[in-house]
C-alpha cells in the first residue's frame, strides 16, 4: 500500500487548519490523533523499505518453526508479491513418482523435487530463500525452518490416505485391455462413509478374475487409484492370452474337444463366459431364411472391439446354438493371436 498519499494530503489539511504560533488549538487532540495514525503506519513503510534479502535473513534467525512456503509467502505479501507455483515435470514409475516445481516470482526463481507435490513446494521454496538468503538456511546461525514437520505429515498421510495418481492410469488400462483383446474394467462403488465434509469412498476395478480396489476423499480419486493398482498389476504379471478362455475347461484338450461336442449347450457356455468376463451378449433373429431355407442368427459380443459372429439352423434355436458356438470359436482364435 502506497502510503505516501495518503501522508501528503494528511500534511496538507493541518496545513490549512493550524492556528498562527503561540495561538492554542481547538483541534488540538483530533491533530494529536492524526499524528498518532502516521506514527502507527510508519512500521509498515520501515518493513516495505527493508530489502527482501536481508528481511529473509531476518525470518529466518527467529525462531518461529514456520514452514519454506509461509516464510515466502509472509515475505512477499507483504510487499504485494504472490510466488507461483509451476508443475514442471512428473518422472519415475506410476507408483513411484517424483514431482518438480518451480517457484517464481519477478526475475527470481527455484526448483524443487520431491515423492509428492506438497513436499516438492516445500523443496522448491527453499532453493528460493536459501537464494534470497545467499547461503543455505541450515548455515545462518539460530536459522529456523519447520522442514520435519511437513515430512511426517506427508510420511503418516501415507499410511491412510493415498494421494492422487498422476496421469490417466484409467485410459492406460482402457488401452491394456484392448491391445490384448480383454473386456473392459469394470467399476463399482463398494463403499462411502464418513461425514459430509470428510467421505471417504471405495471402488473396485475388475479385469477378469483380477480385482483391485482405491480409496479416496471422492469417487474420482478412488476410480484412479484402484486402475493405477490394477494397470500396475498387469504390467508386473502380464496374463497369458488363452487364459481368457479358461472357464471353457480347466484341460487344454478338453477345450479343443468341447467345442466339437455337439451335446455341448454352446448358448448357455457362452453366457457363463460372459457373465464371468463381464461383457454382453445380444441374440438378433434374421427374418430372411437362406436360399437353402435355413434360419438366420446374429450374435452381438459387447468386447472390445465389438464382434457379431453368424450361425445358421433348421430351427430358430439351432441357428441360435450355430452362432454361439462361433462365437466360441472366434474368442478362442482372439485370444490365441
């Protein structure tokens, strides 16, 4: 706040209202108490004129145990500067990642690094005063920073709340699923609780028989965590392909043999495989029968991609069992490429 002003035009009315010398004052005391006001802004103007450096020297040999982001922010508010605050970069694994912003403000400007935004802020507010400083605040004597407090926060946080996956770990599954030819995951609320202001939410991710489950403070956060841990599962244990097909039989032969069987129900087969693999499957009858006078069936599978296999009968529900049973076929070819 530019106080100058205000002092100028202050200096200017006593001007015009002072009596001549020697003469008393009827205003006297209001006069004092405009004297009193400068006095009371007169520390702020001191503080302002106080180069910034020399006021982060200042902060930091008093022992207020406050944290790298209150010093700078307290330093620069009170010269009318917010610092900002710039998400550079995010490397390492998706379980491990490493954090780095930039903290800025006019010229000036440092870099941080750390397991998580907050602790990266930190670092990078510090490379900033330690700037300002000149030398690194652990060298000023009687130099203080609350620096542990914010680590174990972080530490313990940890333990029961899981911070926020970066990236889209949901479309880095989506994209799994379908370069291996899998159905879709699979998403359910299984539980929230808590307060209004402090739900906790659980949602499970399901890919095949594989189930992982995130918790977050909303349902968002949680549907990400549980697809980072099961997108983290599947790179650690990638799946054989004909493992899709296990639910046809356990023995490998038997499944060959299975599908030749004619006694075998292949409609009823196919909707245990689709109900254990969570995809749909839609029967649409042909009204036009072949040339040969043959009903016709179309079998629509809600996998990814979308596949429609055809199967012909002398009855409705035999082109129905001919469709299913390609159906059978198609799969088994898919998930054997």
């Amino acid at each position: 706040m530019d106080i100058k002003p205000h002092l100028d035009h202050q200096h200017l009315s006593q001007g015009l209202t002072d009596p001549p010398i020697g003469r008393p004052s009827p205003s006297q005391g209001t006069g004092a108490k405009k004297s009193g006001r400068s006095k009371k802004m007169a520390p702020q103007a001191t503080a302002m004129s106080v180069p910034i450096e020399e006021a982060v020297r200042t902060e930091l040999t008093t022992n207020n145990m406050k944290t790298p982001i209150s010093v700078l922010q307290e330093l620069l508010s009170r010269r009318g500067i917010t610092p900002q605050y710039d998400l550079i970069q995010v490397e390492g694994a998706v379980h491990e990642p490493t954090f780095r912003y930039r903290v800025s403000y006019q010229d000036k400007d440092a870099m941080g690094t750390g397991k998580s935004k907050k602790e990266a802020k930190h670092a990078a507010a510090r490379a900033l005063i330690d700037k300002l400083a000149g030398s690194s605040f652990h060298d000023l004597p009687g130099a203080h920073l609350n620096v542990t407090q914010e680590t174990n926060v972080n530490n313990n946080s940890t333990v029961n709340v899981e911070e926020e996956p970066t990236g889209n770990p949901i479309g880095w599954l989506q994209e799994m699923c379908m370069a291996r030819r899998w159905p879709p995951p699979m998403y359910e609320t299984e539980m929230e609780e808590g307060l209004p202001h402090e739900r906790q939410f659980t949602i499970a991710c399901v890919v095949l028989k594989y189930r992982e489950v995130g918790e977050g403070k909303s349902k968002k956060i949680a549907k990400r965590l549980a697809a980072q841990k099961m997108w983290q599962r599947l790179q650690d244990q990638p799946l054989e392909p004909n493992q899709v097909m296990q639910l046809l039989d356990d023995d490998g032969n038997e499944e060959q043999t299975s599908l030749s069987d004619r006694n075998i129900n292949f409609a009823v087969l196919l909707g245990e495989i689709a109900q254990e693999q969570r995809f749909e499957v839609t029967y649409v009858d042909i009204d036009e029968k072949t040339h040969s006078g043959m009903y016709q069936c179309l079998v629509q599978l809600s996998t990814l991609p979308v596949a429609v296999c055809h199967g012909t009968g002398k009855t409705i529900v035999e082109a129905q069992m001919h469709a299913a049973r390609n159906s059978l076929e198609y799969l088994k070819i898919m998930t054997k490429s």
